[in-house]
C-alpha cells in the first residue's frame, strides 16, 4: 500500500471504472518510434502530406476571413447542419442512404464509440467483438466496464457459424449482450473484409437474437481496385454506423460522425452536451467547406492510389523476405497487414528487440481483450514511403530469424521470454 501511495496518492479515490484504463499497446510505442533511425511499421497515421496543402490552406483562410464570427463561435451538439448534409453525400457512396436529422458529428469516430458506450453499457455488460479488434475501441469498453467476448475472424471476415454459437452460449447463461461491434471493411488491425454472403448472415444473426450493430467503418473509402463495399447499415437501419474523416480528410482535424435510429441519436447528442457541450465549430466548418468547394472524390482516388502503392510494398517484401512459417493477410484496402509468427515465438517478447534493431510494429496482445495475440502483430504501411516499407521488413524478417534460431537452438523459452505459449483466437 505505502509502495502505491507513492507512485500514485490518489489510488485509493478513484472510481473502479477507471482501473481498466491503461496505454495502449500503440501509445507506448509513440515515443520511440518517432526517432528517425527507425522505421515505423507501428501507428496508423494517414499520409496527410497528399493533400493540396496550399489549397486547403488558403480554404481555411478564407473561411475565418469570411466567415469568422461563425467559425470561431460555439455550435450545435448534434454538429453543423450543412456538414451533415453532406455525410449523407459521402455515406451514399457505399449504399448508406440516411437523413442528416440522424447524423451526430463527433470529435473523431473514437468520441462516437465512447458516446455509444455511454449509452449503453452497465458495467458487466457483454460486447463481442472480432479477434483481433481495434484497439481503441478495446479501451473505451474497459473503461466502461464491459466485457468484451471475442468473435473469430479469418480471411472472410468475423464467422457466422461462430457467432451464433456464442449468442446462443450467452443466451442460455442469461447474460446480456448489448451489441456486436465489427469493423467489417479493410479492418483494423487484420486488413480483411467482410465477405457479401458473411454480411448477409450477420445480419440475419443478430436479428434473430435482437442485438444491435455497431459498424465502424474509417476505411471504407479506401478500396483499391472497384467501387467501394457495400456497408452493413446499407441494408439494416438498425445498425448504428461510425464514420470518419481522419483517413479521408485530415486526421488532426478530428471530425468523425455517427448515423443511428433516431431513438438513438437523441440519446447520443445529450451525451454528446454532457461530455464536451459541442464538437468544434472550426474543424467542422473547415470540413464542410472541403466537401463544398474541393475535389474531395479526386483526392480520395489519390490516396487510394498512394496507398495501394505502399500496400504492394509491403507485400512484396514480405514474400521476398519473411521466413519460413510467417503468414499474412493481403488487404483490399484500409492501412493494415496481420502478420503470424511461426509456433513458438511471442511478438510482444520480440518487440524490445525488434526496436533495437531499428523497426517498430504493434504487438497482437494489444488487439485482444483477453490476453491473446502473442504470435500476431500489426502491420501498418500507410505512412512510410515505399523504400523505407521494404528496409522495415528486411530488419523484422532478420529480427524473427534470429528469434526462430533462438528457438530451435535453446527452445520456446528463449524465443517467448515466459516459457509459455498462448496462441491468441482469430486469424492464422
């Protein structure tokens, strides 16, 4: 106790919720990936540097020039009535058609995750969730405390056939899942999608046992090849869907949206007032007049270019370099490659090493509520250029060949620093 009270005095004050707030796996990287020597396969940052900066600055210019008593002022907690006008446009692009009566604007889709959760979560209520999941979103459901069930995931997306089966599980231990949230387009941090009949099923599921969805969908946009996926929302009015302009627009901008049955969105704007009074008048503004006056879609079509470029990079130098026994995903889209390590090694043990051989990724323990994921780890490539994509590959491939020779030389102990190996659910 005396040892508590003198790394924290206020321990002992606390409300028990906030015991299950802790860093991130990603967070605790943040530091140290930012030297130069290393390359960084780590943090999701989108590569904002694409955008016409001179334009969108003299955008924003003239809109505190002309605007500026509006733009500086305080503004509705359900957020700009033009801009919302306008997620409706850009949610049509993948077959959302709603009304902007609908649409809360929040600070970024993680505001709208909190708020959901807000709403709806006593403490010891379940959400499942894909294995792996966000790890954002992981957080603000611990910090509610809720309990998260993890759903497996393969190269199809979440599986139906084992959703029911923890449904029905649930069901007859009389517990109460309040909904099942599912990032089901280019996921983060797996990189699959959603197969069309998958949609269908899940849908059908959790109608049948009356649970919610929340769909939370940043990346959407950001398909290579084809018109962009249908969203679940699309054919179910009942699914509450997340948006995001971070990977689209600007990330610093933090401005994210959610759409819900109208029920719903009245409760998410209290909570909306109770939090933060109102989303900021300045991002908002700043995004609805992008969405006015530049070539938004041209813009989008640009990353998916830059990004499809970084993606094949990644790829590529994974075939040519990766030992023996690593597998991976091939995303469609979105930012991320999943990686499995061969049997016997443990990413978060790894990752030390890793460092000091001058590469960061985020270890898949970070991705699992429930202590899974040694033999996973994310991989990002949206933001490094292509060469500096295949030099980090070409230090991890050597980083995990040393470790396969520490394996076979002395054994699972040496390789995973516990002497125990766990490999997580979801996807091999």
């Amino acid at each position: 106790m005396e040892q508590h009270s003198r790394t924290d005095p206020y321990t002992d004050r606390y409300a028990v919720r906030a015991a299950g707030m802790v860093p991130s796996e990603i967070r605790a990287l943040f530091a140290m990936v930012a030297r130069p020597e290393i390359v960084s396969l780590a943090g999701g940052a989108p590569y904002v540097s694409a955008l016409p900066l001179d334009a969108v600055g003299g955008m924003i210019g003239d809109l505190v020039a002309g605007k500026g008593a509006e733009v500086l002022q305080y503004g509705s907690a359900q957020g700009d009535e033009l801009l919302r006008e306008h997620i409706c446009e850009v949610m049509a692009l993948e077959g959302v058609h709603g009304s902007a009566d609908d649409v809360v604007v929040t600070v970024g889709a993680q505001q709208a995750l909190d708020l959901i959760t807000k709403i709806f979560i006593d403490p010891g209520d379940v959400i499942l969730a894909e294995a792996p999941s966000y790890v954002g979103a992981l957080g603000t459901f611990a910090s509610y405390q809720a309990d998260v069930v993890h759903v497996p995931m393969d190269d199809g997306g979440l599986e139906p056939a084992a959703l029911r089966e923890n449904l029905d599980r649930l069901r007859r231990e009389g517990r109460r899942v309040k909904f099942l949230y599912t990032v089901p387009t280019f996921q983060n941090p797996a990189g699959v999608t959603l197969t069309t009949a998958r949609r269908a099923q899940i849908l059908e599921i959790c109608a049948e046992h009356d649970v919610l969805i929340v769909e939370d969908n940043p990346y959407g946009l950001l398909r290579y090849d084809g018109e962009p996926v249908r969203a679940l929302r699309a054919d179910d009015d009942r699914v509450i869907y997340l948006g995001s302009f971070s990977k689209t627009i600007a990330s610093g901008l933090r401005v994210g949206w959610v759409l819900a049955p109208h029920a719903i969105r009245a409760k998410l704007v209290l909570a909306a007032e109770s939090a933060i009074l109102c989303p900021s008048n300045f991002s908002q503004l700043a995004v609805r007049e992008y969405l006015a006056t530049q070539p938004w879609r041209e813009q989008i079509k640009d990353f998916r270019e830059l990004y499809r470029e970084r993606r094949d990079a990644m790829l590529d130098a994974l075939a040519q370099q990766m030992p023996d026994g690593c597998t991976w995903t091939r995303p469609e889209g979105g930012f991320f490659v999943w990686l499995t390590l061969p049997e016997g090694l443990d990413s978060k043990a790894m990752s030390p090493r890793a460092i000091a051989e001058r590469v960061a990724y985020v270890p898949g323990t970070g991705f699992y509520a429930d202590g899974g994921g040694q033999r996973h780890m994310r991989l990002s490539y949206c933001f490094p250029e292509p060469d500096r994509i295949r030099e980090g590959v070409r230090r991890l491939a050597g980083v995990i060949d040393q470790e396969l020779r520490m394996r076979d030389t002395f054994g699972e102990t040496a390789a995973t620093g516990t002497g125990v190996h766990t490999p997580g659910p979801g996807i091999v």
